[in-house]
C-alpha cells in the first residue's frame, strides 16, 4: 500500500496541480526560493509537466505538476500517477485538488504497481497522504484487485499454465469463502462441455473449468464468464511468431473476470456472484483438433472448425451456455478474442456488444466515470448469416476478412438466449507502453466500470459475505 492513513507528518510535501489558469496564483503562493527555481527551470503548466522544487536548506519544497484544463475533452484523469515514477521517496500530499480526487489518488496506487516475481525491486516508492473526502477502503480494493489480474497476466505460461490458473481461482474463492467446483479432463465429456475439451485436449495440461459461485440466496444473479486460454499458439493453424509474442496474456478474460469478483467480494455487494472460467492451452499434437472437424456443444449446436485459432469463442460457448442455464440478471463474457478489434479500436479501447440499450448506456455513464474506456459496437444481424455452415448448424469463423470482432460477437450470441442482458467484451488487457499510472504489459480493462455499475444497480453492501454452503 502507498497510502498513509491519518494526519498528515511534518515532513511531508505539498503537490500542487496547476493549469494555465491557476499557475499565476500558486506561483505566487509558493515560498521565494521555490519561486526562483521554477522560474529558472522555465516551468510551464503543461499537462504532465512535473518539477520538484528545492527548500532554501536544500530539502524539497513542493512539487508542481501540470494538468490539462478542466474544459479539456481529452484529458487524462489518471496522469497525477505520473509522479510515482518522478519524485524522490518520501511522503507527499495533495495541496490542491486535481480534477478527480478519488481517481487521482487511485492513479497513485495503480502507479505503485511492480511485477516482481522474477526480478527484484529495492527502489523504495514515494507515499501519498489519503486526501479527505476519498474512500480509501475502496480505492484500495480496486488496486489491489487490479494488481491481481496484472500479475496473473504478465505471469508467463511456463509459470500459469492451466493448474496454475486454477489455483488462482480457487484461491480466490477460499480468501472470500466462495464455493469453487472444478471438472478436468475426460471429466468435461461427461459432464457435456465437448468444445472446451475439443480445444484443450492437446495440451499435456489438461483442460479444465472452473465454476465459483459466492453470495445471497436473494441477491440478483450476475455471472461472469472469462476466457482462460493460458498460452495460444494458434493450434493447427499455427500462429506466425509475431502474433504469439504474447499469448501468454490469452488468459485475461479469466484474470478480469477474477479481479471483478475480487471487488465485488470484498465489498460485500448484496448479489449471487457465478464466475466460470473454462481454461486451457490451444497447443498441437496428435489429437489436436483440426480445421473442417464438427464438434456438438453443450447447447446442442454443432460447429464447424473452420480455424484452430478461432479457439476463445469455442470455450466461451460452452461456457456461456452453462451460465445462461439459470437465467442470471446480468451475464457477462470477457476476452481476448480478435485482433480486428485492435485495429477497429487500438489497445486502449475495448469494444462491447449488448442487445440491452439501458445497460450499453449505463456502461457508458460508468465508463467515463470510471476512467475505465470502452466503445459499443453493433451486433449486426445480417453478418450472422456469415457464420452459417454447410454441414453444421454453425461455423467458428466468418470465412471473410471483414468485421472480425462483430461476428465473432454474433457467434457467443447464439449461445445465450436465458439470460435477462448479457454483454460480451473484446478486450485487449495489454498496454504496449507506459502511460500515467498505466505500467507497460498487462492491464485489466472494463472490470472497474463493472464495479460501479454494480454498486450503483444494486445498492448498500451486505452485512457479511456468504459463506460456501450458501451459494447455492
């Protein structure tokens, strides 16, 4: 934690935030040295424009940091974290409010994140002084959250192969006293989940998937559904090694799906939590599935193999029709799906599709509350036609290079047809270059919208978590 609770300690240093409006009046406010110096530097208040300012004994005076003005349409409500990387440790606190209190002091924290399981990090982190008004509580369990589903990401699959992403899972339900049920192997057959073992067969790691369920009898049903495919080389249609540089993200489908129950546990929130990951690794050997095999689903649709690396959709079929079966209030999938989405939408934008008008618009509100980005996308019926087959009831791919991240929206669509809303998101949980509070490499996208839309929908936290034999 890079939070300090309490009264703020003598030695602690002022952040001013300053725009071109406020500069002339901080300026003025700030002790004669500190002045002197920024002068001298040529500070001006660009956003993103950091300089720490020295005290006439030599120790540090303040610090100021640029912001974009508040009319602005594209600012960054998360480059206060920029001073995490910029500033000498040390205790430091907000001497004016930036644009948001909350999410800037959850920049901060984002900010402070290191992946250090294989290399280590001495370098000792500045502290930020919690601001009044913000709830500490919970921005602290969103970065933590966030932290989670980080390294499970950046984890690479020789070290989070499928067991290894179980236990994650199952972890997480024992840290909240969720139920988890797992089913591996020869086991999925039986238990009619043929497409996620069609897809994981060929690993020596068995496919398996995961079933974690948490929360009040009464409480509305929401179930989230995540991709878990711990490395995917494409399978018989080998991917070229460009594109397999980082699969070992194919996975964060399931690690949001975890983050999200990890905040929603942790809060308590009054709902009847479901997370099912179906995971596996898309590798080859001699029972690989093949392009132009047919395999049933547990739906009952059978589905043609025009790609082996249209192999997320399969398992999120399955999937999606196992939460689908008790008709939730609110089902929702996360991917790594297409690459068309990055090229509709880059990185930083993740796609959504939903057949509900009112959630897409509370998606959006809670979006852009959340400084959590997202765009919706259209599910547009006649390119469903593009997934028809001619000697099954479907095929994973659309067979054209068009619309890529659209139809294969429209194929999860068929799986679903209980649920009350349902929403599918094409996410890319990667960011290929540092930004304010934004480290290079895994990103968890669009669970913290979700987390507010959550809140907001269904209202006060509940007394005490559920225990397992209560999620029912």
């Amino acid at each position: 934690m890079s939070l300090v609770l309490g009264s703020p300690p003598a030695d602690c240093v002022p952040i001013f935030f300053v725009t071109q409006e406020s500069w002339p009046q901080i300026r003025d406010s700030l002790p004669m040295a500190a002045a002197a110096f920024a002068k001298a530097c040529a500070f001006e208040p660009k956003a993103g424009r950091i300089l720490v300012l020295p005290s006439a004994e030599g120790g540090l005076a303040a610090v100021l940091c640029g912001l974009e003005a508040r009319s602005a349409r594209s600012r960054d409500l998360f480059l206060p974290g920029k001073l995490v990387g910029s500033v000498p440790a040390g205790t430091y606190l907000f001497a004016n409010a930036p644009h948001d209190a909350a999410l800037a002091t959850l920049a901060w924290e984002l900010a402070a994140y290191r992946f250090r399981r294989y290399r280590k990090d001495k370098a000792e982190l500045p502290k930020l002084c919690a601001p009044q008004g913000v709830d500490v509580a919970r921005i602290e369990r969103v970065a933590a959250a966030v932290a989670l589903g980080r390294d499970l990401i950046n984890t690479p699959a020789n070290d989070l192969d499928p067991d290894a992403l179980e236990d994650a899972a199952v972890a997480l339900a024992a840290q909240f006293q969720a139920k988890a049920t797992v089913c591996r192997g020869a086991a999925l057959l039986d238990a009619n989940f043929p497409l996620i073992h069609a897809v994981g067969r060929a690993s020596d790691k068995a496919p398996r998937l995961v079933d974690l369920s948490w929360g009040e009898r009464g409480g509305a049903k929401i179930t989230l559904v995540g991709k878990g495919v711990c490395f995917d080389t494409g399978g018989l249609d080998i991917k070229p090694e460009s594109a397999m540089q980082f699969m070992k993200k194919d996975m964060a489908g399931a690690a949001t799906a975890l983050a999200l129950a990890s905040m929603i546990m942790d809060a308590a929130l009054p709902v009847r939590l479901r997370v099912i990951l179906p995971i596996v690794e898309n590798a080859i050997s001699g029972n690989a599935m093949r392009p132009g095999d047919i395999y049933p689903s547990r739906k009952g649709i059978s589905v043609e193999i025009g790609n082996t690396d249209a192999e997320g959709r399969l398992i999120l079929a399955d999937a999606l029709a196992l939460g689908d079966e008790e008709a939730p209030d609110l089902l929702v999938d996360f991917a790594t799906l297409t690459g068309a989405a990055r090229v509709a939408l880059g990185p930083e934008l993740p796609p959504f599709y939903t057949m509900d008008d009112r959630l897409a618009s509370d998606i959006e509100a809670h979006a852009a509350q959340a400084f959590d980005p997202v765009w919706r996308m259209p599910l547009w019926d006649p390119y469903d036609m593009q997934l028809d087959s001619k000697v099954a009831d479907i095929s994973n791919i659309s067979g054209g290079p068009f619309a890529g991240s659209i139809t294969a929206a429209l194929f999860l669509r068929r799986f679903v047809d209980k649920a009350k809303a349902w929403v599918h998101f094409d996410i890319y949980a990667w960011t290929p270059s540092a930004r304010p509070a934004r480290p290079e490499g895994g990103e968890i996208q669009v669970a913290r919208l979700l987390f507010d839309l959550l809140e907001a929908r269904y209202g006060a936290p509940a007394k005490r978590p559920a225990a397992a034999d209560e999620a029912q």
